[in-house]
C-alpha cells in the first residue's frame, strides 16, 4: 500500500481483513489528493495504540479520521473519545449478523461524543472518503472545485446509463 506523506485523513480499520473495503477510501481520497495514513488498531486488540494514535492525531496534522470495523465496533466511538477531530464511522459486514451488529455499536453512540456513520461496507467506505473531502473543502476552494466536478461526472454516468437503456 502505498504511503503517503503528510497525511491529513487517518483511516482505521479494525482488522487487516477489513483491507478491501477500506483501501477503497483510501482510493476515493486519492480521486482528489488527499493524502492520508491508513493503519490497523483495533479497540480491543491494540486499545493503548489506538489511543495513543487518536490523542496525537490533530498534532500530527491530521483533520479528519475514518475508523472502520466489523462486529462489536467501538473503534470509531473509541477514537472520537480521544479527539476533537471529526471521526467518521464505517461499519463493517464481519459476522453473522451482517453489518447490523457494527452498524448499531457505531451509530449508537452517547451524546458528547459523536461519530458520523455511514452506509455499511463498501458504499460507506466510498462515502467516508467523499465525506472527508467535503470537510476539508469548506476551506479549500481547489478542493470544492473537484467535488463539484465528481458531482456532474457522476450524473452524466447516470444519464448515460438511462439513454443507453432507451435506445
Ligand atoms: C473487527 O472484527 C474487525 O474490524 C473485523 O471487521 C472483525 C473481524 O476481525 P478478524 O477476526 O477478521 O481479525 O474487530
């Protein structure tokens, strides 16, 4: 995987079997530049490193996190604990339960301290990476310049689809 310098989006995962979704935000950053650090820290497995990670994340530069995981998912509730970053949660389809379980222990979260979730697996790994972007074009012109291009070149795939269908 390629590692970028000076990231400024942290993706977490859980699990380096949650890699193939979650290397697809890494990818929608890519789409427009942005740089980001994509790391295995689990909630339960590595707790002190995912903190540690979390704490120090806004002195290192970083401006928004993704933390994604599957089953029992605290990761995302975990990190926004030990940070005043925007944290985006991603649940994932890890078990019997299909991404429901992950999807309630991520979007459940208390008040004061919040986790915005997406979608479950990879639309919400797409999503989350969409979504940081957006975040960070509030104060980047350049950056909002290429959402809105993403934008039309999305809905002419979708008009093209619909013309071809009606040929
Ligand atoms: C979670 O448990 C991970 O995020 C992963 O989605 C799930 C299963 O992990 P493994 O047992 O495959 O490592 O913590």
């Amino acid at each position: 995987m390629q590692k970028d310098s000076n990231p400024v989006v942290g993706i977490l995962m859980g699990s380096a079997s949650d890699i193939d979704v979650m290397k697809i935000s890494k990818e929608t950053l890519a789409e427009f530049g942005v740089n980001s650090e994509i790391r295995v820290l689990s909630a339960h497995r590595t707790p002190d490193e995912a903190i540690a990670w979390a704490k120090s994340a806004e002195d290192r530069g970083f401006k928004v996190v993704i933390a994604a995981a599957g089953m029992a998912a605290h990761l995302a509730g975990v990190v926004a604990a030990n940070t005043n970053l925007p944290v985006l949660g991603v649940p994932l389809d890890g078990g019997m339960l299909s991404g429901l379980d992950s999807l309630l222990s991520t979007v459940q979260m208390p008040k004061g301290t919040p986790v915005g979730t997406v979608a479950v697996g990879k639309s919400g790994a797409i999503n989350a990476g969409l979504l940081a972007v957006r975040i960070l074009a509030v104060s980047d012109s350049e950056l909002r310049a290429k959402l809105v291009e993403y934008k039309n070149n999305k809905r002419d795939e979708s008009l093209a689809a619909d013309s071809k269908l009606n040929q």
